[in-house]
C-alpha cells in the first residue's frame, strides 16, 4: 500500500497519469471523485487542517480550515 500512495504522489508531484489529471482538478476546485457514483456506506478520505482551540484533559476541541470545528 505503501508502494502504491509513494507512486500516486510521485506521478502527482511530476505530472503524469490519472495522479497529475486529480491535482489539476483540485487546482480547479472540482471534485475528485464522481458524486453520482457516491453511495451509503462508501468510504473515503480528505486531509483536514485543524487549529487547536481547547485541550481539556483528554478532550481537544480544533476549529479546521473549512469552518467546522470538532
């Protein structure tokens, strides 16, 4: 799995293939996936940057850069 992300990036970072095509879409603000192919119980990811607001014992409250807050 390892192997394959690396090579994802590589080819994203070059510019070659399906990887260079996904970050030319992100750059556009379009989705990279197709939502009518989007179903109930479909799993994917997205990297999300957070900013720390309260740290209460165990419990850490962070704003992320999209306006939501957990």
């Amino acid at each position: 799995m390892f192997v394959d992300s690396a090579s994802f990036m590589l080819r994203a970072a070059v510019g070659v293939g399906a990887a260079a095509e996904g970050r030319e879409a992100a750059i556009r603000g379009e989705p990279l996936w197709d939502p009518k192919k989007l179903a109930k119980d479909d799993m994917f990811s997205c990297i999300s940057y957070v900013n720390v607001k309260k740290i209460e014992g165990k419990t850490v409250t962070v704003d992320n850069h999209l306006g939501g807050s957990w």
